[in-house]
C-alpha cells in the first residue's frame, strides 16, 4: 500500500512540475533565439520569476462562457484534453523499477490514452458555440488523424524490434546500434508528434497569431491556462516516449543506479529540440501538413517496419 502511494504522489509531482519547467524552458530558449527581452526581467536575475508572472496573470482573468455555448462541455473540455498525459506519464519508465505503473503492454496503453486528447479539441470546438472554432476543432481532428498512423506505425518498429510492448522490455533490449538502424523511425516518430501535439510547426489548426486561436478562441482564464498545460505535459510524454523507445531510456555511462538521471537529461534534450524546431520552422499550409503525412512519413514508416521485421526474422 505504501509503495502504491509513493507512486502515485510521485506520478503527480512529476505531473505539475515537468510541464511548468517545459513551459519556464521554451520562454527563455525562445528569449535566446530570437532575442526577446520581455520574458528575461520578471523577477530579475535571468527573468526567473516569468513563470509565476505567468500564472497570476491567468488567474486573475475572468473565466468567460459564451452565451451561446453549450456549458457542460465547454466546461469539461480543458480537463478532457490535459488528463490522458498524466495517465500516460504513470506508464513511462525512468529506469527499472522507477515508474508510476508498471504494465505489459505500456506502449499500446501510452498511445491509446495520447489519443484520447484529441477529443478535449473536439469539445472545446462544438462547445464554445462559434462556427470559427468549431472549424478549428475540426482541423485539429483531421491532422491528429493524418499523423496518428505514422505515429503508431514507428513505434510499432521498436516494439518488434524488442520483441515487447513494454516499456521497461524495450529499455532493457535497447542497443547502441538501434540509433542507425531506427533512425528513419526515429524522425518519423518525432515529426508526427509534434503534429499531435499541435506544435509549430504543425500548429495550422490553432495559428496562435492569427486573429483566432482555433478551438479554443473562446477560453479564458484558467480554462485557457489548462490547454496550454496540456500542451506541454504532451512535450514531456512526447520526451519520455522518444527517450525509452529511440535513446536508451536509462541507458548510460556508469551504474545502473543513476540510470534514471541519464533519463531525465535525454527527455531534457529532446524537450528542448521542440522548443528549437518552433522557432525555427515557419507554419506549414494545410495541404502541405496533410502532403507530408501520407506521401513522406508513412511511406518511410511502413518502409522502417518491413526492415526491421526482416532484421528480427534474419538477426
């Protein structure tokens, strides 16, 4: 029972901690880049206090709902989107032993659950009660549905390369060599996330400065503060998954021991490359969002699980 508890308390530090630092990181690796002075002043020594800038800021904002929403569902839909993550943050290993629930089949439940955000966009579209929104929803649904399958299908590649759906499995299997021979599968897995994620940039259904902001052009408030959680709890899901499946997960120079601070820097690195790729890539055009899915990433996705079932049956 006690071990029971660790985990989950663990599991929910884990989630109201990560996404903020993700969320403190892409304000001053943004302010970096593009030489932005605003974000390092708050607080003073480096703009630390940003952050909690931040979040007085949204929750001091009025949390509005159109009159002509349907309520419920316009209330319920922040929640719909940010809760899969923390489900599926419960299933991604640190390190042997270091996970918040242990399951056979950890990677089929991680996609499974990440899909289900989906439907948070869905509901903020159809419950804000405008038709701009409800478009974005509907955007939002089409390019999650284009980039799911290249998405699935790489990973897919590493779970027959372990010969396992979990996550722990494929840690342990985890090779050097797989870094070349997973490669393609890597980017795949690493685009189409970002494309779930609705990131730059693959951000066409939200557009965050246009005039509207998607499905969620009529969120205030703390309502509007959980999308933007949402969206960075994803980064970290995306991080951890992207780790154990491509990076070694806990794998690194000295013991075992401190497997799990070589984890925590890999999913820091890669958290960092999406916060690099949104500042240096323009906005894709829909048709070239819906063109790189089905004509590029799951052409080579299907290509990279044909070679590596080859491998396993010849290797």
């Amino acid at each position: 029972m006690l071990e029971f508890v660790v985990r989950v308390v663990g599991v929910l530090v884990a989630f109201l901690v990560a996404p903020l630092l993700v969320g403190q990181a892409e304000h001053k690796v943004m302010a970096h880049m593009q030489s932005r002075l605003g974000p390092m002043y708050a607080g003073g020594f480096h703009g630390w206090a940003q952050l909690v800038a931040d979040g007085v800021k949204f929750v001091q904002k009025e949390s509005v709902v159109p009159a002509a929403a349907d309520k419920r569902v316009f209330e319920w839909a922040p929640i719909v989107a940010i809760l899969p993550y923390l489900a599926a943050l419960a299933a991604i290993p640190l390190a042997p032993g270091i996970v918040g629930a242990e399951l056979d089949s950890g990677l089929f439940f991680v996609l499974a659950v990440m899909s289900i955000g989906v439907l948070g966009s869905l509901m903020a579209g159809w419950g804000s009660g405008n038709k701009y929104s409800l478009l974005g929803g509907l955007r939002v649904a089409a390019q999650l549905m284009s980039y799911e399958l290249p998405f699935v299908l790489s990973a897919a590649s590493v779970a027959v390369a372990a010969g396992s759906l979990s996550l722990t499995a494929i840690g342990h299997a985890w090779n050097p060599w797989w870094l070349l021979w997973q490669l393609p599968g890597l980017v795949v897995f690493f685009i189409a996330g970002l494309a779930e994620l609705q990131r730059p940039p693959f951000d066409m259904p939200v557009a965050d400065s246009e005039v509207i902001f998607g499905p969620y052009t009529e969120y205030t408030g703390l309502r509007f503060a959980m999308f933007l959680l949402a969206e960075y709890a994803g980064i970290v899901v995306l991080a951890g998954l992207t780790t154990v499946l491509f990076l070694g997960g806990w794998s690194g120079p000295g013991p075992e021991s401190i497997g799990w601070i070589w984890a925590i820097l890999k999913i820091a690195l890669v958290s960092v490359v999406v916060i690099w790729v949104r500042v240096s890539f323009p906005r894709m055009r829909a048709d070239q969002l819906q063109k790189l899915a089905w004509q590029g990433l799951v052409p080579v996705a299907l290509l990279q699980l044909a070679l590596t079932g080859i491998g396993v049956v010849l290797f």
